[in-house]
C-alpha cells in the first residue's frame, strides 16, 4: 500500500505534463529517472515509463478538470470584454494551447488513415506519416468548427459548466479506450496501454463522474454517460479494423468526445438541469 502510494504525486504530475502545457513538478524523463532509482532497480526504462503512464491515466479525467477550469476561466473574462463570436474564438484558442494540439495532431493523423479506403497496414502507415493529407485538415477543421459553434451558444453559467464538462469527457473517454481495447503496434506513445486491464477504468470512471457532477450536475453525468459509451463503440469498430488502436487513435478519440460533450450539453441542459451552482 505504502508503495503504490508512493507514485501518486509522480503519477499525477506526469498526466499533467504529457497530456498540458502545464509545468508541472516532475515530467517524463524526471519520472522514470526517478523511478530507475527507486524498487524498480533492474527494470528496463521504456518498461519503467509505460509503468508510470499505465499508472497516469487513473488521473486524466482529474487533468481534463484542470483543463476545463482553464478554458472556462478564459471564457467568463473573454465575454466580460468581447462579443460572443471573439470571445469564443479566443476561449478556443487558450483551449489548443493549453492541451498543445497533441490529440488535435492524432485526430488528423487518424482521419487521414482511416478514411483512405485503404487496407489495415496502409492505414497504418499513412496514420504514422508527420504529413497532413486533405482529410485530416478536413476533420480538423470540422472539430474546431463544432467546438467553436457550441461554445458562442454556451452562454452565462452554461458555458462555464460546459466549458469544464467536455475536458473531463473527453479524457475520461481515452482512458476506457485505452484500457478496454489492444493496441495497434508493437511500440509508439501508446504503447503503455498494454499494460492496462478492464479495471484500470475504474479510478477514472469515478473521478469523471464525481467531477462531471460537480461541475453540470445530471447534465453533466448523462453527457459523460452517452459520449463514453458512443466512444467505446467507435472505438472497437476502429480496433476490429486496425487490429487495436493507435497513439492517433486516442488522440481522436479525445477531440471527437469533446466536440460531442459539448453539443450534448447544449441539448441535455435544459432538460435534465445543471449543477446546484448554476
């Protein structure tokens, strides 16, 4: 118990910097060189730094928390001082550079794979390509562009809530994906996923619920509920293609998950009613 409790503050800064821009104590490579000095002695370092990731992911819902409460920050001071069309755009903007565009790059990656009508090891193939093709742009573009409606239609309490609703989705998301599904190749920056089980959602599954409660009430736990479940069905539908899923894969599925919590807290608000706050 003592030594699992002792990679808690390791494990948590180190979501917080592979998934933010965010500084955080302790990174990657400050993480797993720690780790080389600790019980772990003997073990080689790429199983070290998949250890450590495997353990991260219990907090990526926590991390998508603080992700909202940036995005919803920049939209309550964004709407003080601009129109609702700027003030969006620029709350959007603070949100790619807060996360560095890192599942926005998976997502046009991905696009660019699986809509080539290509077989599994060309898609694979096109998808670890740094290159963007025109359907990646086209995905891209068509994300930010729901992101970027939705949010101009949040408005008062609404898009605060919203706002910290859909980062806490979205990662609660990719991890279910990343525990319940194989991956794709033999290595890559998803690679750590192997070493999770169907239990491993269970930490993350209770931190998304308790902090889309929080944050939107039923709204929020039904659009968390609803985009899980949708992405868990994409997913294997991906995986049965692929043979698993991808680095990219999960970046997608992040952006995808977002895009939809937003929209369906725009449609589930009134209906089932926001957090005791708003």
């Amino acid at each position: 118990m003592r030594q699992g409790l002792r990679w808690v503050p390791y494990d948590f800064f180190l979501a917080v910097r592979f998934l933010t821009r965010i500084p955080a104590p302790f990174g990657p490579c400050a993480a797993v060189q720690r780790a080389a000095e600790g019980p772990a002695e003997g073990v080689a370092t790429q199983d070290i730094a998949a250890e450590r990731l495997a353990g991260a992911t219990r907090f990526f819902p926590v991390v998508g928390g603080i992700i909202g409460l940036a995005t919803a920050g920049s939209s309550i001071v964004f709407n003080l001082v601009l129109p609702p069309l700027p003030a969006a755009a620029l709350t959007l903007a603070v949100w790619i550079y807060v996360t560095g565009a890192m599942h926005l790059d998976g997502l046009m990656d991905s696009a660019d794979g699986l809509l080539s009508h290509r077989g599994r090891e060309r898609a694979l193939e096109i998808m670890k390509d740094s290159g963007t093709g025109p359907m990646g742009v086209v995905a891209g573009i068509s994300v930010l562009l729901v992101k970027f409606a939705a949010i101009a239609s949040l408005g008062g309490a609404g898009a605060v809530a919203g706002l910290a609703v859909a980062p806490i989705v979205g990662r609660t998301s990719m991890v279910f994906c990343l525990a319940l599904f194989p991956y794709a190749r033999k290595d890559g920056m998803g690679a750590f996923s192997s070493r999770l089980s169907g239990s491993a959602i269970l930490a993350p599954a209770i931190f998304g619920m308790l902090l889309t409660v929080a944050a939107g009430g039923p709204a929020g736990a039904a659009t968390l509920a609803i985009t899980v479940a949708a992405a868990c069905v994409a997913s294997s539908r991906v995986s049965g293609f692929l043979g698993g899923l991808t680095g990219d894969v999960y970046g997608a599925i992040c952006e995808i998950s977002e895009a939809a919590a937003l929209v369906l807290w725009l449609a589930l608000r009134d209906t089932l009613g926001g957090a005791s706050w708003m």
